[in-house]
C-alpha cells in the first residue's frame, strides 16, 4: 500500500551537516515504526494510523509561506503575549512585566532535551521540528498578568505537517500563568506534531492553560514533557476540544521533596471528534503530590480516552497520589475509554484512582424542567456545571470568566 506521508529532511533549511545527520537517522527510525496503531500499549484505543490514512491523501513537510500576520487580542483580560504562525515565533509584548527579567528567543535546535518515551511521533518531531520558542523567567520575578500564546495557522495551510518544540524554563521562586490558545482560519486537513518542556525549579509556580477558539479539520498531538523541582507547584488545565483529533501526551516528573503537580480536564465533544490524554505521573522523590481530574462530555459519535499511569520509585515515601476521571454520555453513538493504572514500589503512600461514566441524572433534568427550565436548556445547565467545576482554583477572576464563557460556547456547539 502506497504510504500516505512524505516526509523529507532536505525541506528544511539551513541545517548544519551535524543536524542533517541527526534528524536523518530520527526520520529513518520514524519510517520503520511508522504512525502509532492499537498495536502499542500506549496507543491501544486509537489507530493513529489508519486515522490519518481516511482523511489525508499526502501528508507533507513542504516549506510553508508565511503570510498572515495580523491576529485579533483578546479583550476580556489584561495580558501579555506571544504570537506564533504555524508553529514560528512572529512577535511578542511583554508590556505589563519588567522585560528585563524575561528572556524570549526561538528555539535552540542545537539542544536537544532527551525524552524517556521514544515513540513514533517524537521521533518525527526530533526529524522535522522548525520554529518554536525558548521563554525563561528571572529568579524571583512574579508575573503580574497572565502570558498568551497565541498558536495561529494559516489558511494555506492544506495536506501538510506542523512540527516545532517549544522550552519554558521558571527560574527559583518565579510564577507565571499561561493560556496556550490555538486559532486556524484553514478549513482544510492538517497536523500538528508538537513537544513543550516545562522545567520548574525550586520555589516556582506554574499555572499552564490549554484551549482552543474554533473548531477546524485539524489533528494535534502534543507531547508535553515537566521536570519539576523542590516545592514546586504545576497545575495544567486542558479545554481544548473541537479538533478531530487531539491526543496530549502528559509525563510529569517530581523530582525533588514537596513537588506537586495536578491535571484538571474539561472536554464536550461532538461531530466524530475524538480526544484523548494520556498521563505519566513519576514520583520520584519523597513527600510529593499528584491529583488528575479528567471529564469529558461526549456527544454524536464522538470519543474520549483517557489513560493515566501513576508510577512511585521505592525511594518516594510519603507519595499523596489521586486520580479520577468521568464521563457524561449524552448519546448511544458516543464512547468513552478509560485506564487507570498504578505502579507502586514504596509502601508508606496514599494512591487511589477511579473512573465512572454515565447519562445525566434524569431527576435533575425533571427538577429543572419543573421550575420552568425547558429540557434543552436543562441540559446545557448541568453539563455547564459539570464541566466549569474543574476551574475553581484559578485565582484571576477575569481569565476564570473567559474561560467558563469558552466552556458555555463549546457546550452550545459554537
């Protein structure tokens, strides 16, 4: 069967022999896996492959014209603010922060950041990723608005592959939130292959926000990579839905004493899209904490996976580990798989987990419908509901309005 990818290295400027060579061989191991299938652990709910086969004729990393340059802010909030188009840095403000204490640039591709999990994909990316940026925040330096990033692609974009890597580095005792928010005025298939590094060292706090604006033909992977130090604290909230397909793939490492890290979820899909997040939580150090909240609203055809591993070295006593994730179905035709998994080797730890899927409560729709709520709007309510919980921890106001307002469009299908 003829391969429905071509990919070459040659498309790429200006590499050195060095890097030539380097993303040569990533490319030559990428072309003997191939895309991920239900034959891998990792990806036993998703045929990646035979997915990207229906729905792409020639996938491609051809050199991309950058054209678009004009973006619309968002008004709801005060913020700072990277643009990226189709995956590179265009420009950035940083009007609200001492600009001293942030350095900015494109990605290093001459440092590579090793990942444990080599997979199909990252193999890709180490072979065809251009673009991208490097943010470090000073020791001590507290941001006092949040940070955008605006990921934009373009309408040219048609039958091709986006892969860039990205690097955010917290300095001690620094803190910063920043909603990652992808735009595309394409109405044409395309994929986006990408790698985040989130390295927290001690002291420092990260807020890291995922969501979208519209709905597109699009399909996304991100393989999102943290390292996180002593009393750290990362807590990663992941809204984004109306992709065709959208898999994160989480690995978060506590390191060092008093680390915590949470995943807070909040997903309504419909139209046959598919989602899924698959987490690696590593207790690797003692007295740290973990805690995953995933729920998905499911809807026409559409289908959720979750796959969350909690795993405690022998050495990570006092490990405080929670994972939990729940499924509305709002249909017979949607799905929601789950996986749940621990791997423990300390004996002094509190690890659970849970998964529950289901219909909404009929009492409570007849309730609402008693007190002159038509059914319709019922239903909205209480998906409303179950959702916007997982943002109560967000501490600015605005930024919580703005996002709850997304939540309320997605649950009203734009």
């Amino acid at each position: 069967m003829k391969n429905f990818y071509n990919f070459k290295v040659d498309n790429i400027k200006d590499l050195s022999a060095q890097e030539k060579k380097f993303r040569s061989k990533e490319l030559d191991l990428f072309s003997k896996k191939g895309f991920p299938n239900k034959r891998e652990e990792a990806w036993k709910f998703t045929d990646l492959n035979t997915i990207l086969s229906k729905n792409f004729a020639n996938i491609t990393n051809d050199y991309i014209s950058l054209k678009e340059k004009k973006f619309e802010l968002i008004k709801e909030f005060d913020h700072n603010y990277l643009f990226i188009l189709d995956g590179k840095l265009i420009s950035n403000e940083f009007k609200f922060e001492d600009k001293d204490k942030v350095l900015i640039k494109e990605y290093d591709y001459k440092k590579q950041i090793p990942v444990n999990n080599q997979n199909s994909l990252n193999l890709l990316n180490n072979a065809l990723a251009t673009g991208g940026y490097y943010l470090e925040i000073s020791k001590n330096y507290k941001f006092t608005k949040p940070l955008v990033v605006y990921n934009h692609f373009s309408e040219s974009i048609k039958e091709q592959i986006i892969s860039y890597k990205n690097s955010l580095i917290l300095n001690e005792n620094s803190k910063l939130t920043i909603l990652n928010y992808t735009n595309t005025n394409s109405k044409n298939n395309f994929f986006v292959n990408s790698f985040d590094y989130l390295k927290l060292k001690k002291d420092s706090n990260l807020e890291n926000i995922l969501i979208n604006n519209d709905r597109c033909n699009c399909y996304f992977h991100n393989y999102l990579k943290s390292d996180l130090e002593q009393n750290t604290n990362l807590d990663n909230y992941i809204l984004s839905t109306g992709f065709k397909f959208n898999k994160i793939d989480i690995e978060i490492n506590l390191n060092k004493e008093h680390a915590k890290s949470s995943i807070f979820s909040a997903l309504s899909l419909g139209s046959k899209e598919h989602q899924e997040i698959k987490s690696s939580i590593n207790h690797n150090f003692k007295n740290c904490q973990s805690y995953q909240k995933i729920k998905n609203v499911l809807n026409d055809q559409s289908r959720g996976v979750y796959q969350g591993k909690i795993f405690v070295k022998q050495e990570a006593q006092k490990t405080d580990a929670y994972q939990l994730s729940k499924a509305l179905l709002i249909n017979d035709n949607a799905e929601f798989n789950a996986k749940p998994e621990l791997e423990i080797y300390a004996d002094d730890v509190k690890c659970s987990h849970g998964s529950t899927s289901g219909s909404i409560d009929l009492n409570s729709i007849h309730y609402l419908k008693s007190r002159g709520i038509p059914e319709k709007e019922a239903y909205k309510m209480l998906i409303n509901g179950f959702l916007s919980e997982i943002l109560e921890k967000l501490p600015d106001d605005n930024l919580k309005k703005f996002l709850i307002a997304k939540i309320g469009r997605q649950i009203n299908g734009y």
